[in-house]
C-alpha cells in the first residue's frame, strides 16, 4: 500500500510528538497520581474525560450494567458493586469522512500496590529518574494511553485532521474481568480496526491466553491442637489441593508444542496462587481454608472446557483427603476468558508495521504473552483487527513499576504516524 502522507507532514507529526513530550509526561503524572484501583477508578475518568472534552470529541460516559454484561458469552463473573464504575469514550467524527475508522482503546484501572515500604517512594507519587518514569499504573497502561492523546496532539499540531471516525476508549476492569471493553462492545462501539498501546517491548502481540479466576474452598474439621489429629486441618488440606493442580498446570504446558505460536515459551500456562486465608484461631484446628487461582489457558481452548478440567482435579484432590465428609468447592470469580491468535496479513498491522519501522529503524516483531489482554474482546466477538503495540515497561504488577521514557516517545511517534495513515488526514493550516 502506497504511504498517503507526504514526508513533510511525516516530519510535521514526529516534530509535534518531540515538542510537547514533556507535556506528555506530567499528563501521565497527573494520570498515576489518581490511585485508579478497582472501584475507584471515577476521578481517573474525570481528568480522561476533561482531556477528550478539551480535544473536541464528543463524550459518552456510562456506568457498567451487570445485568446486561451476564447476557454476553464472554463475560467476567462479577462480584463487587459496579456502582459508580464508568466507561468514557470521546468519539471524533470528520466533517468528510474519507478514511477507515479507528477504535484507539486502553484501561485507566490499575492493580494493587502490595506493601508501600516496599517501593522506594509513594506509587501515587510519580517522578522521572534516568529516563524512566515510576508509579503504579504508569506502564500498565497510563503511559501508553496518554500516549494516545497526544499522539492525536500531534497530527494536529502538525496542521492536519484525520478523515475517518475515532473511539477514544478508556475504560474500567480489565485487570479482573475485561467487562468495561465488553461493555463498550455491546454499546456499539465498532471501527476497521483497533490499536491498545498496552506495554509490550515495543513489540506487537501476535496471541495470549485465557484466564479464568477461582476461588476454591476447602473445609476441614476443628478441634483444640492438643488433639489434632482427631480434626482436619483445611490449610494444610489446601496445600495439597494447589499440588494437584500443579499437576494439571504441567499437563498443559507439555502440550504447548500443540498449539501455534506458544511452542517455543517455557511455561506458557501459569497458575497463579494470588490470595489465601484460613481458619479462625491461632489454636483451633482451621475449618475452612479458601485461595484464589488464576490460570491460563491456550487459543483454541473455551473456557467450559478449562473449567471442566479444573474441577475434574478438584474432584481427584477432595477424593484424597484423609476425612471422608470433607469438601472442596470452587467458584468463578471475575475472568472467564478464551485466548486469541492474531492472524498475520491484516492491513492494519501492515501499516503499523511501516510506521514502527521509520521510527524505530528497525523491523516490528511480534510475540506471544502469557498473560490477559482486552484484544480478545476484539478479535473473538467483533472480528476486528486488534493490535497491541506499547512502549517497554518494567515491574508491572511489581514494585516500582517504570517506563521508559524514549521507549514511549518512539511508541507516541509510531501511534500518532499510524493513526494518520490509517485513518487519513487532511490539511487544516
């Protein structure tokens, strides 16, 4: 496909990219220091809606509905209050409409900070240091959709407009369910494709997997610890119900040689023991012990179809439990997700291909990732071609979570030459 932008106007865009990054930066800054953990996510909107309403796009915010979520075959299984909990998408719309639409989505929620003496300063507190920029949130994914805006910024500070319709996206929830992008879905978000600037190495992700969450419940038998071994104690009953499903975690990574683009990954499925508690007294026997999983599962895979393995090993883990009346439940708690591949040859990522590499000098290579992300909303209900493309992050999840600020700059740069090839542009000064 021959480039519609003239290299003076390539120029332009880059030029408008590099003059207001500092700009940029304290924008993300403002962004990090909104603490946007699940639920509490309304104030982080208020400054992504203020920033869509200065652009001129028109606002549409909502609050999530989980009657009208459940109706949907990918949906997360919700338990907490969605009162309060908004989408906000800004939608731009040409006077003429000559290019192809564009659906530019990201997520303003961000995951727990674990303890705060860990990190070396406050994780609400961003700050710059050796061209990094630290704070929760700031990688996954506040850099790369502020990214966004001003990738917008600079198409038009470079005296253009784009030509086609634009869907600003920022929503909630897809750190535990992905219902805020589903929710923009069956509102009737579509376009001819999708770009989320999550942070992936400056890379493209070709596939990822699924993700169920679980929580799983084993009940034990209480007694005094002078006659223990009259009770059954459901903590260590616990630990022997995460072995077996290790043992289901090893089977399925023996199979990855199965399934395309994850032959070559280590350990592509990960179970993941993520919260535990137990018992009620430091001298009873514990009745009750309860974690919660996270585990993966490849493209191709449903989700009823890991579910029924995963309880098939739970049935194998409470027959073996020394106490004939004890039980082991299990419960869906947020994502129940399938995995996706992202099929090469699309035009869309042949364009942004073109832009990465003027930027970066160098080809765009793609990956497989073990973890989640919203493109599979995208790609498995809509059809539509979804790139993830972001800047290289460190510590996401972790502490003193960074990214890397000329890593983000080329990214800006790529996101802002993409959208105006994309979606075209036309010339307003």
């Amino acid at each position: 496909m021959n480039s519609m932008l003239k290299n003076t106007q390539r120029a332009a865009i880059v030029d408008g990219v590099d003059e207001a990054f500092d700009q940029q930066i304290a924008f993300t800054q403002e962004l990090i220091r909104h603490p946007s953990v699940r639920t509490r996510e309304a104030s982080a909107q208020d400054v992504m809606e203020r920033a869509l309403k200065e652009r001129g796009f028109t606002i549409d915010r909502w609050q999530l509905d989980p009657a009208e979520l459940s109706e949907h075959v990918g949906h997360g299984r919700i338990n907490v209050s969605y009162e309060g909990m908004t989408n906000v998408v800004g939608t731009f719309q040409p006077a003429q409409h000559t290019g192809r639409s564009l659906i530019l989505n990201g997520h303003i929620d961000v995951v727990p900070v674990g303890p705060r003496e860990q990190w070396s300063r406050s994780p609400w507190d961003p700050h710059v240091e050796d061209g990094w920029l630290y704070g929760r949130g700031c990688g996954d994914m506040k850099a790369g959709l502020a990214g966004g805006l001003f990738a917008i910024d600079a198409i038009r500070a470079a005296g253009l407009e784009i030509t086609a319709p634009l869907h600003f996206q920022s929503v909630v929830e897809e750190e535990s369910t992905g219902n805020g992008t589903l929710a923009a879905i069956q509102r009737g978000y579509t376009a001819e494709a999708v770009l989320i600037p999550e942070p992936e190495e400056n890379m493209l992700v070709r596939a990822n997997v699924g993700v169920i969450w679980a929580k799983i419940r084993v009940g034990g038998k209480p007694t005094h610890p002078r006659e223990m071994t009259s009770g059954f104690n459901a903590i260590d009953a616990a630990v022997a119900v995460v072995n077996q499903l290790r043992l289901l975690e090893a089977e399925w990574n023996a199979e990855r040689g199965r399934h395309r683009h994850f032959e070559d990954l280590d350990h592509p499925i990960n179970f993941n023991i993520g919260q535990i508690r137990g018992g009620d007294w430091p001298s009873s026997v514990p009745a009750w012990c309860e974690f919660d999983l996270r585990a993966a599962l490849y493209p191709g895979t449903t989700a009823d179809e890991a579910w029924e393995q995963i309880m098939r090993h739970l049935k194998i883990a409470e027959a073996a439990l020394p106490v004939g009346d004890a039980r082991v439940t299990a419960e869906k708690t947020g994502f129940y997700a399938e995995g996706y591949v992202l099929e090469e040859g699309s035009d869309a990522e042949h364009t942004l291909g073109e832009q990465h590499e003027k930027v970066f000098g160098s080809p765009l290579d793609s990956f497989t990732t073990p973890g989640y992300i919203d493109s599979r909303l995208f790609v498995l209900y809509s059809g539509l071609p979804t790139l993830v493309y972001g800047p290289r992050t460190e510590e996401i999840h972790g502490y003193d979570e960074r990214t890397h600020l000329e890593s983000l700059r080329k990214v800006t740069k790529t996101m802002a030459l993409f959208i105006a090839e994309w979606c075209g542009v036309t010339q307003t000064s």
